[in-house]
C-alpha cells in the first residue's frame, strides 16, 4: 500500500488542484440583445447567423 513520506506543500497541491475549477459557460448575445449559447438558436426571437430559423410564439394578449 502506497504510504506518503513527505508532507505534500500548499503550492505544489493548489497547483495541482488548479484545474478542478467549475469552467464559465460561454455566453454570446443575439442581435435582440438576449443572452445565448453560442451555435445555437436564440430563445427569445428564434433567429440563427441573422437569420429567422423558428417561428417566434406570440403570447401576448
């Protein structure tokens, strides 16, 4: 069984925790100026590259 022999520094094990961060989502804006995943449809007016991809449900009464 593997035993440590040495105390492990807090440099050398923060850097090897470096890259267990949580990663940022990316996030683009559409031309109507709402937050979107990128190479995705946009969920509030339905266009794609400027484009007009899903038709836009109008709920409003």
């Amino acid at each position: 069984m593997a035993v440590q022999q040495n105390k492990k520094s807090h440099s050398r094990k923060c850097m090897r925790r470096s890259h267990d961060r949580v990663a940022k989502p990316t996030v683009i804006y559409c031309s109507c100026g709402a937050p979107t995943k990128p190479h995705s449809v946009c969920p509030s007016c339905g266009k794609y590259d400027g484009r007009q991809v899903e038709p836009v449900a109008n709920n409003e009464q």
